[in-house]
C-alpha cells in the first residue's frame, strides 16, 4: 500500500468530506460533517475539529480520527501500515463496520 491518502481501514481520505473540507477551507462542509459523524459516532464532534489532511499523511487530522478510530489506533498499535498488513483483515468485526457501506474501503486494502 503506498497511496498515503488511503486511511488505515481502506477508506479513500480523497474522498472524505473532513478532507476535503480542510483542502477546500469550506466551513459548510464542516458543519455538516460534524454533524453527521456526531450522530454515526454517539460523540459530540465540531465543526471546529474538522480539519484533516489524511489519516496516514503528514499534517492535521480530526480529534475523532487521531484519538478515538479504533481502527487507527488497532493499527498503530501492531505498527502497521494499513489493516491489509493484518491476518485479521478479513475477520476483523470493527473493520466490517466500515466495509460495510464502503465497499471500496476493502477493494483499497487488497
């Protein structure tokens, strides 16, 4: 995996709305993100805190993404890459989570 803007679980940083609304400066694009990922996450997240230039790339990332993505930090912690390094890829329950409505998220990892 050398793309540095496919985030540790196969999600296409590019893609994302934290992102691109960092890219864009889009204050909008920020609220409406916070609100969303504060209903999906059952954690109360601010436009403020949407800021993010890619899960594995240098620079700012959310406070969701750098401090609470268990997935990054599952990652991080067996000092890999990506979940594609890990023998549980394919098996991993917080993982499906997310490859369950992004199925590229897992076609990114192969």
């Amino acid at each position: 995996m050398t793309k540095k803007l496919i985030a540790c679980c196969g999600l296409d940083c590019e893609k994302c709305d934290a992102y691109l609304a960092t890219l864009h400066n889009d204050d909008t694009l920020r609220k409406k993100t916070a609100e969303l990922w504060s209903k999906l996450n059952k954690v109360s997240i601010t436009p403020e805190m949407i800021n993010c230039m890619g899960c594995r790339a240098d620079g700012v990332k959310t406070y969701f993404c750098s401090n609470m993505c268990e997935i990054r930090k599952c990652v991080k912690g067996k000092n890999f890459e990506t979940c594609s390094a890990c023998a549980e890829v394919k098996t991993c329950q917080i993982l499906a989570k997310i490859h369950k409505n992004y199925e590229d998220a897992l076609k990114n990892l192969n």
